[in-house]
C-alpha cells in the first residue's frame, strides 16, 4: 500500500525503525506506528500496528512472552501509539505474510478508549464529524490517498510549469484592491487601514510578465467571501495560476490543457496503490485533445439539448444547469472561448474586431468549471477605459495600471483551482474532502 517512496537522504527515523511494508522474515525490528486493530483469542493476541508505509501484524504468544510484554499488548487502547521491537517471521496468516514477535514494547502516547470517528473506516462518520476531527480521518486510508494524490498532482503541475519555463513567484495575499468583483472580498483591518484578503494573485502575475521574469507561476491560497453554500465552492481556495508573456490565449489554453495531462499522468503513474484504496479499477488519463467551442457555440449547443427551461441568449452566463447540460453531451474536458466581454473581468482582452467578443477562456469539466483565464488587455488606454466600464475607479489601481506605461509585453494566463481539480479528477461528492481545513460559511476551526 502506499507510493511511499522516499527517495531523498533518509531522514533518520526513530531508533532507526523500520517501516511496517518494508519487514521482512528474519530480520531483527522496531516497528513504531498507531494501534490500529487488537484481537485478543485468549492464548494469543494480535495487534495490527498501522504506519504511513502500512500495516504490521504484531504476535502475542501469552505463555511464550514475559507477561509485562503481554499485559502491555493487551491492555492497549485502539489508535495509542507504540514501538515494538522483535524478530519479524514468516506468517502466511498475518495480512502480509509476516509478523512481528515482540521483545519489547512500549506505549510513546496511549489514546483514550472513546475515538470521535473511527479511522478504520469500519464506521462511517459524516463529513462534518470527519472534518472536526481531521487528524483521526487522515488516518484513514481512503482519505489519506486523496492527499498523497493531491500531493502528487501539484507536484506534477509544479514540475511540468518549471520545464515550461515558468519561475514560481509568491505574491502577496494581503492587498489593498480586489480583483474579481467587490463583492467577494474578505476586509480586514491594516495598521488602521482597510485591506482584503486578495482574491487572485490576477494583478501582481501579470505584473510580473512585464517584469525580466517574463513567465510565471504560483500555487497558493486565494480567498473568496461568495456567500455560496455549494459543494464546489470555499471561502479559502488554492490557486494554480499561470502568466506568460509573448502568448496568446490559444498557447495559454495549449499549456493548461498540458497542466492538466500532466497531473493525471503522473498520479496515474505515481499513485496506482492510492487509486486501487479509492475504487478505481481503471483511472483514465484524458487522451484526446480538448474541444474548444466558442461561447456561441456553447450556448447553442445548450439551447439544442433542450434541457433548460428557458434558452440562453447571447450575454447569459453559464449556469449550472447550463454546464451540466454540455458536459453532459460533450462527456469530457472542453473549454469555452470568447465570451461576451461584459461578462469577464477589466483584465481580459477584446477583439479589436469585434469588441463584444472578448479573449476569455475557461476549462471546463463535465461536472464544473476548473479554470479560468485569457489573453490580457496590455495596452494602457483600452484598460483604463475598462476599469471605468466596470465601475472601478482606476486611481485605486494606479500600482497596477502605471506598468502599463513602462513597456507591458502582450500576455495571456490562467488559474486553476487545485481542489476543484483534484474533485473532479477522484470523482468526489464534495469539495471540502479535497482539502484539509475547508473555509465554508460555517466551519472557521479547526
Ligand atoms: P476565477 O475567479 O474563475 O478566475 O478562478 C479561477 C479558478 O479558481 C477556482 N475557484 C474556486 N474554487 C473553489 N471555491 C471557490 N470559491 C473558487 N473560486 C475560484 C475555480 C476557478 O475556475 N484571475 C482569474 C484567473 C485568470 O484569469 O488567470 C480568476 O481568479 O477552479
């Protein structure tokens, strides 16, 4: 179980112990890990000793052992933590055909008898119960091999964004100006002054197109105060952004689609034991190349489906509905481009032909939307002009606008949302089961 590979210099484990997957017959061990299962059959006993690499099946012969050994053994509460040091010998009985004979044992923190959930799984908890209590549910496996795969998969993307030539970049989450729509922002007070939790690192990545970095990239959080209650939304999310410039929104949508690839082929090939844990018996790496309809084209192939109660016209947004129509009919991933231009944000270039007509994309998955992104409006004067038209006052923008006069290459980029990702690549119900300590309209702690 597990694509625990440690490949780095040996980080040196306790007393130099050794993992429970890697026991084998005949060698002398200490085993350290938590209490995972116990089974007293009277003149014997065993525990299963639960580590990150697996399980160890742990012997205890009574008559065979010092009786402190045994009372130790026996008396242990599920989930305490402990070390056993002893002989591993072949068992084809035990679950992997070893066990370990105890020499010594020793109890480094005892849990309480009474667990808020179960971590063996063999008791459902509610997701609630599940996020109240994280640590106990990272215990168990199915919901530790998401994060090992969700690990993976941004470990993949960052890779596959550096061979890209992108330098990772960090900006600032506390900022002075939204991006993506005044209603969304998180205030927070500064020294005495207002400021927002920034939701979209939009601005300073495209600030940093113009600068001798050219292409860049970021995974971090982004903060979003949608009163939405859903499953695919949170309060706190995390961004895989992507600007570049000298591209258009055709070679940015060229590396999104490679991002996404790149992700899932890794996780394909990195997380086989992760994905066997989670079900699946055959876990698809999107092979063909992605369509990308025009936002007319969407919209007609909404309206033909004839699944929505009243048809979309030039200008509507996509609704939920309205997706789960077209990813319904397309069965895979497909971006939607040239949008309405009312309906993206200042950032986002138009047609110099066809104003009405801006350069906007998104990915989309059947389920929802991933990403969102576009060529950029480089030029000073059509910016402004879009500020205005958007209602925002450009003064406030003047550390972002003012770089716009000093030589701003064209460019285009992106940004995915790593949880809606790793949601829709695992087939999960619901958002907060990608991420660790979701931020919902409720849940602040843990
Ligand atoms: P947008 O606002 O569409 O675009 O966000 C980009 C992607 O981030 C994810 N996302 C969210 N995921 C969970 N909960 C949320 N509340 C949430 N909000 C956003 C989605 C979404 O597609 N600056 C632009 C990107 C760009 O043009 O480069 C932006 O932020 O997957």
């Amino acid at each position: 179980m597990v694509s625990f590979k440690p490949t780095a210099p040996e980080i040196g484990g306790m007393q130099d112990r050794t993992h429970a997957a890697a026991v084998e017959p005949g060698q002398s061990v200490t085993v350290a890990g938590w209490a995972h299962e116990l089974r007293d059959l009277g003149g014997i006993a065993f525990l299963i000793l639960r580590d990150r690499s697996g399980k160890i099946q742990v012997k205890f012969a009574k008559d065979e052992l010092d009786d402190a050994i045994v009372e130790t053994g026996t008396d242990l509460t599920r989930e305490s933590v402990v070390s056993v040091t002893g002989e591993a010998e072949a068992e084809e009985r035990a679950p992997t055909g070893v066990e370990v004979v105890p020499e010594a044992i020793e109890v480094l923190a005892a849990a309480e008898p009474e667990l808020p959930l179960d971590p063996s799984g063999k008791v459902e908890a509610e997701l609630p119960t599940r996020l109240d209590n994280r640590t106990l549910d990272v215990r168990g496996e199915e919901t530790k091999a998401i994060f090992e795969i969700r690990a993976e998969a941004l470990r993949a993307i960052r890779e596959f964004l550096r061979e890209a030539g992108a330098t990772e970049i960090t900006t600032p989450k506390i900022v002075a100006t939204g991006t993506e729509g005044g209603t969304e922002l998180f205030p927070i007070t500064y020294f005495g002054r207002e400021a927002f939790m920034n939701q979209s690192p939009q601005l300073f990545k495209q600030l940093m197109v113009a600068s001798g970095l050219e292409r860049v990239c970021e995974i971090g959080p982004i903060f979003r105060a949608e009163e939405h209650n859903t499953p695919r939304h949170l309060n706190e999310a995390t961004s895989i952004d992507f600007e570049s410039a000298f591209i258009d929104h055709h070679e940015a949508m060229d590396v999104c689609e490679g991002t996404l690839r790149a992700a899932y082929e890794a996780v394909a090939a990195n997380c086989e034991a992760e994905l066997e844990t989670l079900g699946f018996e055959d876990f698809a790496v999107p092979d063909e190349e992605f369509p990308r309809l025009t936002y007319e084209e969407a919209i007609e192939q909404v309206n033909a489906t004839g699944e929505l109660d009243e048809q979309l016209v030039w200008g509507d947004d996509l609704s939920t509905e309205a997706e789960h129509a077209l990813g319904e009919a397309i069965e895979g991933h497909y971006f939607v481009t040239d949008w309405p231009s009312e309906i993206k944000p200042f950032y986002i270039q138009d047609y110099a032909e066809d104003p009405e007509v801006s350069k906007g994309f998104d990915l989309m998955h059947p389920r929802m939307e991933l990403v969102s992104g576009g060529q950029r409006e480089h030029r000073y004067e059509p910016l402004v002009e879009g500020f205005e038209r958007q209602g925002l006052d450009p003064e406030a923008f003047d550390y972002y606008t003012k770089t716009f006069k000093y030589g701003m290459p064209p460019h285009a980029g992106w940004a995915y949302g790593a949880e809606r990702l790793v949601m829709s690549m695992l087939g999960l119900a619901n958002i907060r089961e990608a991420v660790l300590f979701p931020r919902d309209r409720q849940r602040l702690s843990p």
